[in-house]
C-alpha cells in the first residue's frame, strides 16, 4: 500500500482536466480541460489558477521552446499555435497549423506531447458517447517535426492516448484506453521511429478495472498511469512489467484522466480527473472529482520537467 498523501489543489469548474504540463522555468503547471474547452494555468506558490476559454475541445498543450507565452495546442482535428499571457482571459493569438482526419469529421485529437527531441506527438481518437465507447480504429498517431512536417505513426488506434519515453529515449511507451494494455516501443530517436509494439502491462490479466489513460515516466524508467474510471494511479516497473504500487483515489474520484511530475524537486504528482459523465451514485460519492490532484511522498522523481516543442 502506498504511503503517499493526496491532496486537493484546485477544483472548481473542471470538466475533464487532461494533459498537465510541469513547466520547470517559471515553476507552473499548464493543463486543458477537453470538454470545457479551456486552457488553465495552476501556479503552487499562491494556490491560484488562471483560465483561458477556446471554442472547441481543447486536448493538450506544450510549450514552444524560447518563444514565451507561445504553446502548441490540439482543438478538436487541429493543431494550433497559441499565445497567451497566462493570467488573462483572452487569447493573444490562434494560428492553424496542420488539421487531419478531413473524412472523420467526428474525431478529436486527445493526448499529445513532445519527445526528449523536441517533436510533437499527438493522437486522435474517434467518437465516444460513452467512456471507453468509442468508434473502434478511427484514430492516428502523429508527429509533427521542427521542419513543420506532419507523419501518421500508428493507425487504427480507438483512443491514443497516454505517452512517455525512456530517459535514454531508446523506448517509447504508448496507450490506447480500448486495448486495457500499455504499450512498448523500440524508439529509433534520431529519425522518431518507433518499431516492435509490444504489451508491456496487461489490465484486464492484472486484474484492474478501468481505461489507461495518461502517463508519465520518473528517473528510474517506471512509468505512471492514470485509470480512467479505476480511480487508481499505477506505477509500473517497465523492465520486469509489473505492478510497483497503486495510489488509491476511492471515493474521491474514480475518473482520473493524466498525471505529471512537478514542484522544486520534481518529486510531486499532479493529477488531472474528471467531473463529466458521471454516474448520479458516483456524483454523490465522489466529491472531488474533477479535481487537480497533487500527491506527496510517491517515493520517485520526474525527469525534468514537460518537454518544449523545439522549432
Ligand atoms: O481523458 C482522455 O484522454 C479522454 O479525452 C477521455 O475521453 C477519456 O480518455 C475517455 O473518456 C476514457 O474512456
């Protein structure tokens, strides 16, 4: 059992937190909320979270590497460069860069991230009505490269989601919530390949109830999963694929949607969950649900802190 401790940092009128970000210079964590179609910005020395609202679901945000306030962010099927100030409510500047899935009108982009080389991965998913029930491999993996380029990596995807590479970059780990596994991938970092998938950890075989969701790697190379409707965090030993330890939001909130490394020491875990779609049994139960999450004492530390998009 884990000896961590969970605690509430922000929770006001999230929807679907997802992909947070720790940025190391300014000691800040960025997140989006999908549904609710905004971009917030968490700031632990005050406690205080800003808010920026964009017409359309919003699924993931990176910083641009030496471009202040500027971020690259997925709205629906496209990617976008954004500037904002972080405190304001307005948008200083949306610019399209790149739109897929033109016949799959229905498709969103959802999790999206950079690799230690700087290039930005970025997944679709097909039309949920339900968690977890989705168009079955309608989504894509892409990556979009410094030279602007876009190239689809994996296809048939039901819903690309959580990313992380190995501090040596020699691994790519990949999840796509339908399949109840994490993947593994050789990583090929100089040209950004990945080649022989495998299943690194099983759900249903462990035994776990939920959808993999988003993820993060620590200094040891174990990885971090969020479950989506399990209401657990799992940390797994990505050499031997197996359970290390579960960090248990029961009847807080079952809906936890990403996670990510922050603070001084990068030794804090920030959580994402989500207040949407839930049963009217777990709406009463769990009154911390979409809630941002931070968890002390995880015993691991992050690699650095999110990584820039690198023009
Ligand atoms: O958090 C996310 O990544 C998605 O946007 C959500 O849609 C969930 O993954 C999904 O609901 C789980 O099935």
């Amino acid at each position: 059992m884990s000896r961590s401790n969970i605690e509430v940092v922000f929770k006001d009128d999230i929807l679907l937190g997802e992909g947070p970000h720790w940025v190391e210079e300014r000691q800040d964590l960025i997140y989006v909320d999908i549904p609710g179609q905004a971009v917030h910005r968490f700031v632990p020395s005050t406690g205080k979270d800003y808010k920026v609202q964009m017409d359309g679901r919003t699924t993931f945000i990176v910083p641009v590497e030496f471009k202040p306030n500027t971020y690259l962010i997925g709205i629906e099927r496209s990617i976008y460069e954004f500037e904002w100030d972080g405190i304001s409510a307005d948008v200083f500047k949306l610019n399209k860069m790149k739109t897929v899935e033109e016949d799959f009108p229905k498709n969103r982009f959802n999790d999206g991230k950079c690799d230690p080389q700087g290039r930005l991965w970025a997944g679709t998913m097909g039309y949920e009505t339900d968690p977890g029930v989705v168009e079955l491999e309608k989504g894509h993996l892409y990556k979009l490269d410094k030279n602007n380029q876009l190239s689809t990596l994996v296809d048939k995807i039901g819903i690309s989601n959580g990313l992380a590479w190995s501090t040596d970059s020699s691994k790519f780990f990949y999840i796509d919530s339908v399949s109840f596994t994490v993947d593994v991938f050789d990583f090929d970092s100089t040209a950004g390949i990945p080649s022989n998938r495998q299943v690194l950890f099983d759900l249903k075989k462990n035994g776990i109830a939920g959808l993999a969701d988003g993820m993060t790697i620590d200094t040891q190379n174990n990885i971090w999963v969020a479950l989506h409707s399990g209401g657990k965090v799992l940390h797994i030993d990505t050499t031997a694929g197996s359970l290390i330890e579960t960090i248990d939001f029961s009847n807080r909130a079952s809906m936890l949607t990403s996670v990510a490394f922050g603070g001084r020491y990068l030794d804090e875990l920030y959580v994402t969950s989500a207040n949407y779609r839930l049963t009217p049994e777990q709406k009463s139960l769990e009154t911390d649900s979409g809630a941002l999450f931070k968890v002390t004492n995880v015993g691991a530390k992050g690699v650095g802190g999110g990584i820039s998009y690198r023009v």
